[in-house]
C-alpha cells in the first residue's frame, strides 16, 4: 500500500476537512456503546464477586479463572482476534450485525445463573462479542472523524467506558437490599442496553475510508451522503487485506502493545478485583465500595473533559501522557508504603488513578493503536493490540488474588507504579505528535514519509 500524498485522495481530504455535525456524534455515540457494554459487564462482575463468591462457593482459584474468562481478559483476547481480519476484509459495519447479540446471549445466562459453570459460559460469551466490538468501534469511529476532530470524538470512545460502570455500580447500590439477586439485575441490564444498542446500530454507515481503499464506490457515496458532504467518490484501489501487512508496521507495534499492556494490567486488575481489595478497607461496607470505584471512572471523566478533550487536538500528546502516567505511578506509589486498608490511603490510590488516566493515558493508547496503521490493516492490527493487552490481563487475573493474600496489596502497588513510569519511557522514545493531522499525514510523519511496503520496494 502507498500511503496518498496531501490532495490525491479527494474523498478522504473532504472527511479529513468537513465540519464537525450532529450526524458525527450520533455515530460516534452509537459505536461507543460497545465500551459501555465492555466495562459495564467487567464492572458487573467486580461488583457481584462477592456475592458469587459467598453463593456459589467460590475458591480463590474459580475467581481468578472467572477474571481470566471474563471480558476482562482472555474471552475478550479471542474475540478481538477473530474480529480485526474480519473488520478489515468485510467492513467495519458488518460486525456490528451479529456482535451484540451474542453479548445479549451471554448476559442473559448469567442473570439466569445458578451456579458458576453458568457464570463461566455466560462471561466467555459476552467477552468474546466486545472483543469483536471493541476495537471494530474505534477504527470505524477514527475513520470518519475531521482530522482537527479525531481526539474529541474518539474520547468519546473513553467517556461511555466510564458511563456505563457508572449506571452498573449505582444500580449495585440500590440492589443490596435484594441481596444475591443483586447480579441478575446487573446483567439484565447489560442484556436490554445490548439489544436496544444493537436495533439502533442498524442506521451506522460504513466507514468511507474502508470502502475507499477497498474499491467500493457505492459504499463510499452512501457514507458521503449521509455525512453530507460533497467531493468526488473515486476509490484508491481495491487493497487486499493480509496478516503480512500488520506486520511490516514494526514501529507501531513495538508502541502500542507494551503502553497497552503496562496500563492494562493495573486497571484491568481495579475493573473486576478493585471491590475484592475493599474488603478490608475499614469501615467499607458493599454499597461504599461500590461507591468507591464510582469515584474512579467519575474523576476519570472530569480529567477527559477539563483536561484531554479541550488539549487532545491542540497540544503535544506525548505531554499529556507523560503528565498522565506520571500521576497514575504517583497513585499507586503511596499504598507500597502505607496500607490500602486505610480508608484515605484507598481514596488516594482509586481517585488519583481515575484522575490521571482520564488526563491522557487511556484516550491517546487508544489515539495511537488507530493512528499507526493504514485502513486496510487497521482493525486487524487493532484487535490485535487490543487482545494482547486483554491476554496479559487474563494471565495476571488468574494469579491476583493469591498474590493478595499471600503478599498483600503492596505488591499490586508496586506492579502499577513500575508500569506506569516504564509506560513514560517508551512513549518519550515513540510516541508522534499527532494533534491535528489526517491519518495518512500521521502515517507518513511516524514512519519517515513512506510507508513500509515502498520502503521495502525500494530496497529490492
């Protein structure tokens, strides 16, 4: 693949120049559900762990492997696998017609659960089908964004996976007094929220840059209409999708799997195991740790909005990074030393973290994994960044609470400082400015102005 010069591909300089409308945030919110649904059903499951725990007799090692089978982890890992070469080779709007209807399927037998073999299907189910989503959502959302736009849409992208643990947690704390039934509403509620989302996904377009690099003018006209914009619907080409071609973009890889996986870990552990650590938080009972972790996603979305999305597109975003990771290894260094079950040192660690994700961290891994590689490979090279991070966590979840109890917190502490300040190395080293660019300029900027495969070529 060649990657166009500025002004030779006249469809994608009008996406990349159109203003900013109503039809753009419908999408966007519309695509965004599927980080509603994938947190919400990671948080559902932090918030019932210990009812499941008590109710169905779970040992240390069943709540590990419900963590590691969870969207959390390694369901989540299989689904972003099988979906990125599909997303890529079909279309991006493809998957949404199947996608969510196994989540529904999913979350059903869990709300139906009555025992924790019911509990394991259920998850897998649901795990797999926001891996299909997940990463499918944001190429597509990336692909039909203005260039001066692409940081403010795809927050949105950060701000339904901070809503939707939000409406579950709250839904926890006005569920205790039902008592073990508590989940089953949770996970209904997942159930019709994937229903309703999946029957109003049905007006999505598919992504014009997709149908331009895959030849399908038809396609790309209708996307065009509907945006309401007008230019020329010429095609690049008709380029084929293959694992080969992931693979010749090094560069974006060596970035983006490890700042994945160095911030995956620690907020995939405080998605499903932050109300598991609460337990012995003084004076905590079930509604305030559920109260608790609200705090982290609220303060997360304060910093998206005071802080990221008037700066996404304006500033250096290896700054805002920097600032975020620093914050976040600040978080969790204070527990190394003092201990998490004091109420105003758990405070510290779950809001700062909260706070310092939402600045940059979180929003621009996902800015970069959309940003560094070409339409044809985008989804592919999405979901598999996407469920490396999600394998990693599965991995880590399995051995959580045996390093808990045998270690203690501590040790958790200690593991999400490192992260995050090995995460600022790398990004210092890697990272691009890419505020304000059309995603062909950011491609020809972060790889020395020529794509891999003319790089190549030429060394023939």
């Amino acid at each position: 693949m060649s990657i166009p010069s500025k002004g030779s591909d006249d469809p994608l300089k009008a996406i990349d120049d159109a203003r900013l409308s109503s039809t753009h945030y419908k999408w966007t919110m519309l695509a965004a559900m599927g980080d509603f649904l994938d947190a919400g059903a990671i948080v559902a499951g932090g918030a019932s762990l210990v009812i499941w725990e008590s109710h169905f007799a779970l040992t240390a090692t069943l709540v590990g492997l419900i963590g590691a089978l969870s969207p959390n982890a390694f369901a989540a890992w299989l689904g972003a696998l099988i979906a990125g070469p599909l997303g890529d080779r079909y279309g991006r709007k493809a998957i949404y017609t199947y996608d969510l209807v196994l989540y529904a399927i999913g979350t059903l037998i869990m709300t139906a659960a009555v025992n924790y073999v019911m509990l394991i299907i259920g998850y897998i189910m649901s795990g797999v089908a926001v891996g299909v989503d997940v990463p499918t959502s944001w190429s597509l959302i990336a692909e039909y964004s203005p260039r001066g736009s692409r940081g403010r849409l795809m927050s949105f992208t950060n701000i339904f996976w901070y809503v939707g643990p939000i409406v579950i947690l709250l839904a926890a704390i006005a569920t205790v007094p039902i008592g073990v039934n508590s989940f089953r509403v949770l996970f209904g509620i997942l159930t019709v929220v994937a229903a309703i989302t999946w029957f109003l996904r049905r007006s999505l377009i598919e992504s014009p840059r997709w149908a331009a690099v895959k030849g399908r003018t038809d396609v790309l006209k209708d996307a065009m209409d509907k945006l309401g914009i007008s230019a020329p619907t010429q095609t690049t080409g008709g380029e084929k999708w293959s694992w080969s071609k992931m693979f010749r973009y090094k560069k974006g890889l060596a970035l983006v799997i490890p700042i994945y996986i160095l911030w995956g870990i620690p907020a995939g552990t405080f998605g499903f195991f932050l109300e598991f650590f609460e337990r012995d938080v003084g004076g905590t009972t079930l509604a305030a740790a559920d109260l608790i972790q609200v705090g982290w996603f609220v303060t997360a979305i304060i910093a998206l909005l005071a802080v990221y999305i008037p700066l996404a597109d304006r500033v250096n975003r290896r700054t805002l990074y920097v600032a975020s990771a620093a914050l976040c290894a600040l978080s969790f260094a204070v527990p190394i030393f003092l201990p998490f079950k004091i109420l105003a040192v758990a405070l510290f660690n779950v809001l700062l973290f909260g706070f310092g994700q939402g600045v940059g961290l979180w929003p621009l891994n996902r800015m970069w994994s959309v940003e560094l590689f070409p339409t044809e490979i985008r989804n592919t090279a999405q979901g598999f960044v996407w469920a490396w991070m999600r394998f990693a966590i599965g991995v880590w979840s399995i051995f959580v609470p045996s390093i808990v109890a045998a270690i203690g917190y501590s040790a958790i502490a200690a593991v999400g400082t490192a992260f995050f300040i090995v995460s600022i190395v790398i990004v210092l080293a890697l990272a691009p400015a890419s505020q304000g660019k059309s995603l062909e300029q950011v491609l020809r900027d972060f790889y020395g102005g020529k794509a891999k495969e003319e790089v190549k070529e030429k060394a023939k």
